[in-house]
C-alpha cells in the first residue's frame, strides 16, 4: 500500500552537494563534524598496491546516472516516490548491491541525482540488474542506504551488461522495466535509462554558497518556494545533475546552505554547468523559475565582483528568444578546498601499523589432527590460518613501513596454565613484535606447540591492547594509524564485551579487520561490521563515533569471487581518512614538519 | 591527577532519532542544555527545521570541578505547554578526561540518550575537549618513546574494563 502523504520533508532536502561518498555509513559525530568523510571513489589504496607490483588496473571507474520513465504510480492520493538500486550479477547468481540512489518524491519520470560508481572491467562480463522502489516509509534525514529495500514497494527491474552501455555512442541505454519473472506484463511498468561516464580521480572541490533576489511568483497564495538544481552538460548534448539544494519555503530572495561540489560532479573549471530555479511542489511538479549557464570559473567571477547574474526563462513561442528575468543569482561565498586521498596522507609520511591476533579456540579443530583448521601438514601445504597470514601479510607488509608487527594469540592455554585471551605470539614475556611475515608465520608455527586450544573466543582483550597501543601514540604523533588483524574461525562467544571494546576504541586512530577462516557461519560478524548503518552500542550507553570494523571471510576470497586485497582494503581508507578529516589532520607537505620525534627509518613508497 | 577545575568545550554537533513521549518524533526547537552539576550549566539555541534530527554545531564552555563524575548532557524541547526533556545521557568523566590521551585532545563521542521512563530516545553527538591544564603524560614520556624507536609503550594498560563513572586512575609503567 503506498504512504497516503509522501515525506515532504524528504522530498526537500540537498542532494548531491555534501561532497560525501555513497559507500559512508549513516551520520555520525566525526562525519558530521567533519562534513566530509568517506573514501574518494576509487580505492586508491588497492589501486597503488598492484600498479606497484607493474599489474597495471585493466579497468576504468565508471559513473553511472539513472533516469526513468513512465514509473507504476503506486501511491494513492499523490504519486510513488521513487528510488533505484543497481546489483550486480555474481556467478553464482547471487545479487551484490553496488549502490543505490536518493528518493525522488512524488514523480513518475525521475532523474536522480545520487550517482554510483563501477569498475568497468574490460575482459570479464558484468552483468547489472536495476531495481526501482517505490519508497513507503518516511525518509526524511535517513539516509538512503538505511531504508530496508523488502519494505518497500518494487515498481519494475531491468538487466543489461556494463559493456552494452559503454560501448554505445552517446554511452546511454533505455531499457524497459519488467516484473520479477522476467515478463513486461499488461502493465506498461515504464523504462529506466543509464548514462555512464569516466570518473575523473580528483581532489579539487568547491565550496559555494548561493543567494537570490527578486525572484518571480509562481505560487498562487504564497510566495515561491525556491530551490536550485545543477546540472553538468555531457558529450552527448544532454544534461546530466549534479546537485540539488535544499528547499527555502516561501521566499523570493532566498539564502541557501552553501554547497560542495567535487571536480568529479563538475568535471572541469570551464565546463559550462546549468544552475535551474525551481518552484518547489509537494505534488512533484515543480515550475521552472528561470534558468543560467555558468562554469565555475564564472561563478568564481560573481563572487569576486559581487554582482548578480539575471536568469532567463525560456519561451515556449519563441525557441530562439529568451526572455530575461529581473531575479538575479548571487554567490556570497566561493572557496577551493582539497580533499585529500588516503595516498596523499601515505606518501607524505604517516605510517600505517599493522597488529595481527590468532585464534587458538578448541573450536579449530586438535592440531594433530588433519581435519584441524589449525593443522601443520608435514608435506608442506599451508593450513587455513597459515594461509590466512600470506595472503593478508603480502598487503598489510607493503603498507607498512617498518615490519615490526605487534603479533598475539588468544583463547589459548599457555605453559603458565591458565586461558588467556591475548598472550605474545612469540611466546616471549615481555615484548610482542615479530619481525615480518615471515616472523608471524614462525611465531604461529611455535605457539601451538606451546600452546593448549581452549576457548572461549573472546576479542575483547585483544583490542583493548591494541587500543591501548594506539591510544598511547596519539600523545606523541598524529600520524600513525593502527589496524589489528584479528584471524579467526568464527562464532564470538561474549558478542558484548566486544562491542564494548569496539566503542572505546572507535575514537582512536585505529581500526579492526576480521578475517574469517573456515566454514562456520559468521552472520554475528556482520553485526560487528555496522555496513547496514547500525551504529555500535556499548553496555554503558556509548555510541561508537565511527565504524571501525571490516569483516572478510576467506572462504569468499578463495571462491574467486573477491581478492584478498580488495577485500582487506575496501574499509581501510575510508576509515582512514574519516578519522584524519573529522580532526582536520592534513598530508605532511616538506615545508611542515612532523609533530612527532624525527623518524629513524627512511619511509619507503 | 590535577585537583584543579577544568574548563570543558563541548560543541554539541547533532541528534538523532528524537522523540516526544516515546511516538511521535520531535517536530523542532530542540535544544541541549549541559552541565557538570547543578551550578555549572549551558544550553545550546533551539534548532528550529531539523525535526527530530537537528543539528546544532555550537560550542559550550563549561566548568568541571575536580573529582565531576558525570557530564550530563540533556536534550529538551520547546512545546506550547512549556519545556519537556526528550532525553538525557549521562557521560562518565573517564571517557574523556586522563589516561593516555594528550591535554587538548579532540574527542568525538556519541551516547544514548534515555527519556525520563528510561527508555531509549535517540543518539547525541559531540565533541569534547578538555582545556588547559597538564596530563598525566607529558614531554619526558614522548622522549623516551623516541628514544626506543618503534615501541613506544610497553607495560600495563591504564583504561580497561567497565566504567563505573570513576575518574580514570592508573599510570603507564615503563620498561625500557
């Protein structure tokens, strides 16, 4: 059943100006301190790790924008509220969501602006499957990942392969919606269109804040409720948007939030963008006030010369004639900022440090025997764990510098005789480092003949010392950032201890890869990893600041379906860069030196 | 550990999820007031269009007396009748005040708040930064971090366990 009144409030909100990445969980203290938080596109950081290695990436990033036509009107008294999702088809027919846009209100044609990026790889087929919703619930300040897709209404699917719509001139494809079985039905359900383009890696953006005057009436017992709409204009001759601001009610001289635009919304400073004045309708048919072309260096212009640009309006009679309006756009406000990427903090000098903590529960199986994930086969072929740390120590040794890793065991007996839930790997009483991967590998191979598998599996410990750790330096230096690798088989016994570690630690440079080995079913791991937008809860009441938590299960490396490294580093830079924005810790250039003592190793890129 | 008052900025950033008597969620003007206890008190201005999401961004200054257990943080909201508290959060001194962490540093938190039945009513976000006065960890302690290159700590943890509201005690012991 559709919503009798559609979110208003939701239907008036910005979009696209927050300069955010889609892929951010839901708002929280850091983000919204920092205003900007996220990874910037592309991950770099996997990008670096294999062009280092000569692999050169056989791919491109791709922007994908959606449009729709003649949607299913499923509400009642107003229309449906539509919003897109884009899957992709994995092999096993399995649907992963790649990304989803915002909810347009109250339009059966919509053209979102929310884009989502793929990796257009050139020698495999990606399939992609595009659901459109009509969205049912109020989503008003809820983010669009947080809306649960089985609440709402679906209004019609599509498919296609990547390649058909890169390869087509003008790069846009128009497909007809259909319903789940695969028929179009005696419903015309609509058609939804795809445009793709090359995303430009920048860290360029621009902040501006946008004002108007005298601007026309449209309304019949009130004044106008003015909003602005940005679009960018593409190859193909049409007109893609990038932005919208939020919705001044009533008032013909408005004053808006200022915004901020990435170069890879506007392309580049010349390109011509066009800034529309809306009326805004809760029946979603707003009327077009007028209309500029601007680039933004143009605009740069208006905000240094303090004067207004007059809109014009196009005339329906006389295509070529324009007639010029007396509301003028002004920019109160115009500066550059530089979103910095995780490689520029990286090749400047901070210094990821890696820590790496080993399950030895009973729940692994008697090391003796070869059904155990944690058996030593005297042939020479690596178990589970062993494997587990060569895999993840080829990525985790090229970031970090010095190769001392701070390396645990936990869940194990000792030769002193009782449990314990982070004890040295090394077995040695009072330092923790091993040197290398290859000194974990040893450091492992040593422990469990020491070492009793008892149980149970607890975190807690291991990452309070690793906070602890990562608390301690932060007096020192702000660039270093931890991450503790935490290799296990599965089922966590004390689900809120662990919590509660994770929430103390949430605010410190630090964040927490789980690797899971073997074949035990790790849902509880994905409550950890908050990625459906579930902030973590501590017993006290404490809310973490920021998701720190990355879960990846090796069975799926190993089924081919993601690489070690993507899957490592997927969170990471995000994480990252959310901790150093949030506290506006910036690259270290060559002219500013180092908060922290000189370094006495030569950082090697 | 300082027997001194401190001054605490606390820049009240948003709430989430607000809600008047545990239905509908709050329509506006809501506002933070917070305090150290009853004498030392500031409130934020009303946020007039975020509903029950409002987003505040100001910055409080208010005085912690020494041995302060608990920096309460309330949310209220203006209706016809008056005020009503939408919910409040209590924060122990601890999460933000001694251990290991540097004098000034910025600490982003975000709690629970519980409305006058006890019942969860939405999330509070803010930061806190404790002004002034030294730390348990000064000058010397980063010396000898350099000095033993990449170990900078070793030896017992300061903050474990569960907070029960007490001013963290504790000092890091050096092995060099």
């Amino acid at each position: 059943m559709g919503a009798c009144c559609s979110d208003v409030r939701g239907g008036q909100q910005a979009v696209g100006g927050g300069a955010q990445q889609r892929s951010q969980a839901t708002s929280n203290a850091a983000a919204a301190a920092g205003g900007g938080g996220g990874g910037t596109g592309p991950n770099d950081a996997v990008d670096f790790f294999y062009r280092t290695k000569g692999v050169q990436a056989l791919f491109t990033q791709i922007e994908l924008s959606l449009s729709a036509s003649k949607l299913l009107d499923r509400d009642i008294i107003s229309k449906s509220d539509p919003m897109a999702v884009i899957y992709a088809k994995k092999r096993d027919g399995s649907l992963e969501e790649l990304g989803r846009t915002e909810v347009i209100m109250n339009c059966l044609d919509p053209v979102w602006i929310e884009k989502i990026n793929v990796a257009y790889q050139f020698e495999i087929v990606q399939p992609l499957i595009f659901h459109v919703y009509d969205v049912d619930t109020s989503y008003h300040k809820l983010p669009a990942k947080m809306l649960k897709l089985k609440d709402q209404e679906f209004l019609g699917e599509a498919s296609c392969v990547l390649s058909e719509i890169v390869t087509k001139q003008n790069r846009s494809l128009t497909l007809k919606l259909h319903n789940k079985k695969g028929q179009v039905g005696l419903r015309n359900l609509g058609t939804i269109t795809v445009h793709a383009e090359e995303t430009i890696a920048s860290r360029n953006a621009v902040e501006i804040a946008f004002r108007c005057s005298h601007l026309d009436n449209k309304d019949l017992f009130s004044k106008s409720d003015p909003f602005l709409r940005i679009s960018r204009i593409v190859e193909s001759g049409g007109s893609v948007p990038i932005c919208k601001t939020e919705v001044v009610n009533n008032n013909l001289n408005p004053i808006w939030k200022p915004l901020t635009l990435t170069m890879q919304q506007f392309g580049s400073k010349d390109n011509p963008l066009i800034l529309e004045c809306f009326d805004f309708n809760s029946s979603g048919n707003h009327v077009l006030i007028g209309k500029i072309q601007k680039s933004i260096v143009d605009l740069e212009k208006l905000h240094k010369e303090k004067i207004g640009a007059n809109f014009v309006l196009p005339s329906s009679r006389h295509h070529t004639h324009e007639k010029v309006l007396k509301g003028q756009l002004f920019v109160d406000h115009f500066s550059e900022r530089k979103l910095y990427s995780f490689l520029d903090y990286i090749s400047s000098g901070f210094e990821l440090n890696f820590m790496v903590a080993v399950d030895f529960t009973a729940s692994n199986g008697n090391p003796h025997s070869r059904d155990s994930l944690h058996y030593i086969d005297p042939t020479g072929r690596l178990n589970a764990y062993q494997q587990a740390i060569m895999e993840v120590g080829e990525v985790i040794q090229f970031y970090d510098s010095d190769r001392r890793f701070p390396a645990w065991g936990f869940g194990g007996r000792t030769y002193e005789g009782s449990v314990s839930h982070c004890f040295n790997l090394n077995g040695s009483a009072g330092s923790f480092e091993v040197e290398g991967v290859e000194g974990i590998m040893a450091a492992y191979a040593s422990a469990l003949r020491s070492v009793t598998l008892a149980g149970p599996t607890l975190f807690g410990q291991v990452i309070n010392t690793a906070a602890d750790i990562a608390g301690h330096s932060i007096s020192c230096t702000n660039s270093k950032y931890f991450v503790l690798l935490i290799i296990t088989d599965g089922v966590l016994t004390d689900l809120e201890e662990t919590k509660n570690a994770l929430v103390r630690a949430s605010d410190l440079p630090l964040s927490v890869l789980i690797v899971g080995v073997g074949g035990a079913d790790f849902k509880q791991m994905e409550i950890l990893d908050a990625d459906n937008g579930e902030r973590l809860e501590s017993s006290t009441g404490r809310i973490a600041t920021r998701d720190i938590v990355q879960f990846v299960p090796m069975r799926e490396v190993h089924g081919g379906q993601i690489s070690i490294v993507q899957a490592l580093l997927e969170e990471l830079p995000g994480q990252f860069l959310t901790y150093m924005r949030t506290r506006d810790i910036k690259p270290q250039t060559a002219t500013t030196p180092a908060s922290a003592p000189p370094q006495d190793h030569p950082y090697v890129v | 550990m300082a027997t001194t008052s401190r001054a605490l900025e606390v820049t009240i950033i948003s709430g989430e999820g607000l809600r008047v008597d545990r239905r509908r969620p709050v329509k506006k003007n809501a506002f933070v007031v917070v305090r150290t206890n009853s004498q030392n008190s500031r409130s934020t201005k009303a946020d007039f269009d975020g509903g029950s999401f409002p987003v505040w961004n100001e910055k409080l200054v208010v005085d912690m007396p020494a041995h302060t257990r608990f920096l309460t943080v309330e949310v209220r909201c203006k209706v016809n009748s008056g005020v009503k508290v939408v919910g409040t959060a209590k924060i122990p001194a601890s999460d933000f005040v001694g251990g290991y962490f540097p004098p000034n540093y910025l600490h982003f938190l975000s709690y629970r708040l519980r409305d006058s039945g006890g019942e969860r009513n939405g999330i509070i976000n803010l930061s806190v930064r404790v002004k002034g006065t030294e730390n348990v960890i000064g000058a010397a302690t980063c010396a000898a971090a350099a000095a033993s290159s990449s170990r900078p700590w070793v030896g017992g943890s300061t903050v474990v366990g569960k907070v029960s509201g007490g001013i963290v005690t504790g000092v890091p012991v050096w092995m060099a």
